[in-house]
C-alpha cells in the first residue's frame, strides 16, 4: 500500500513539470531503458520507464511495461491503477474497468481508483453508474475539490448548468486558487448568462498569473 501511494505521489509530481521539455523527457525515458536493458526484471526502473512513456503520451509502451510489471507481480497496485488509466485512453474500456476493480478489491474505497471508474463510466455512457460512483465518493471524501469538481463536469457536460455551479463553487472553497476550477466556473456562469460573476472569476485567474490573451475567448463570450 506505501509503495503503491508513493508511485502516484512520483507520478503526479513528474506529470506537474510542466518546464521540463519534450526532449529532456526522452533523455529520461532512454535513461530508464537503458538501465531496464541490464535489468529486466527490475520492478522499480519498468514502473519508472512506463511513468515516462504516459509523459510522452506512449500509451502502448506504458501498457507492455504494465503488463510485464503484473506479470512477474500480479497485485501491483500502481501497475493495475495506471493500466487501467492507460486502457482508458487506448479506448480500452472493459479492461480499465477490470483493474480498476482490482485496486478496489485490494484497497476498498480507495479514492483514486474510485475516481477513476466513475469519470470511465461517464465515457463510457454508463451515466447513472458513474453519477452513483461519484455521490458515494463525495460522500466519503467531502472535503476532496477533486471529487466536487469531478461531478461538476459530469453535470456540466449533461446541461445541469445550476449543479455544475454549485459544485465547482465547493471545489473553489477548498482549493480557491485552483486555475482549473476557477475556468470552469467561468465557463459556466457565462452558459447561464450571469456574466457579472464570469468576469469576476476572469479577473481572479488574471490575478493568479493567467494571461489575458489565454483570457480572451471568454472575454468575447461576455459582450
């Protein structure tokens, strides 16, 4: 369980640098492979090389390392919770599905995993299941922004336009400078013509450090 949530922690931190270039990101990878290369059956350095090729959106590459890290260890929590996350974008749906429920199986309510299988619900049109999901997991997280903001753009993308206000306000109150949310709220304020309170949010982001050039589709909005 520790190493499981030490591997997200490395994996949120390295998708975060956001500075580092594309190609330092493939120095890294090449690195990993070329350790990987003396040692096949290094658990540690196929995780580490497979977290490199989401980086670079390798998708294929992150599955067979995942699939060979269950391979020699068929309970790994990190390898099944980003196999699954790699299944998702290989449009792979009933596998993400399986190895999000076997993290669940492993580690009962676990948020991540919990999240995951609702926003792959929702893709996967399942939207009573995924709204279900997402309810029991606010419910036993209400202080989680992600969880809040999560159903709001389930609600968002249904026209629930009232809903997805509220919750993205709940997300606000506990992470305020969060850009995301604070966009999204933007967002919907303008669908419902409260544009007083859109540019309100507008000017927030700009205090935050977002350019009013990456600003000014919703500024036009607004007129």
């Amino acid at each position: 369980m520790k190493r499981f949530l030490l591997h997200i922690l490395m994996m949120i931190m390295a998708m975060g640098a956001s500075a580092q270039s594309h190609q330092d990101l493939r120095d890294s990878l090449a690195k990993a492979s070329e350790l990987l290369a003396y040692n096949v059956d290094s658990i540690d350095l196929r995780l580490k090389k497979a977290a490199w090729n989401i980086e670079l959106k390798q998708w294929e590459y992150a599955k067979d390392d995942y699939d060979k890290v269950l391979f020699l260890q068929p309970d790994n929590l990190a390898a099944l919770y980003y196999r699954a996350y790699v299944n998702e974008r290989l449009g792979r749906y009933n596998f993400a599905r399986r190895d999000y429920e076997s993290v669940l199986q492993q580690v009962p309510g676990n948020f991540e995993a919990q999240l995951g299988l609702a926003l792959l619900n929702e893709k996967d049109h399942r939207k009573t299941d995924a709204m279900d999901m997402i309810n029991r997991l606010i419910n036993q997280y209400p202080d989680s922004a992600v969880a809040y903001a999560a159903r709001a753009g389930m609600e968002r993308d249904r026209g629930m336009t009232e809903l997805a206000e509220y919750d993205y306000t709940e997300a606000i109150k506990r992470d305020p400078n969060n850009v995301d949310y604070l966009l999204a709220r933007a967002d919907v304020y303008i669908i419902e013509n409260k544009k007083r309170l859109a540019r309100k949010d507008l000017e927030q982001l700009e205090k935050l450090g977002v350019s009013r050039v990456a600003l000014l589709d919703f500024y036009h909005r607004l007129k």
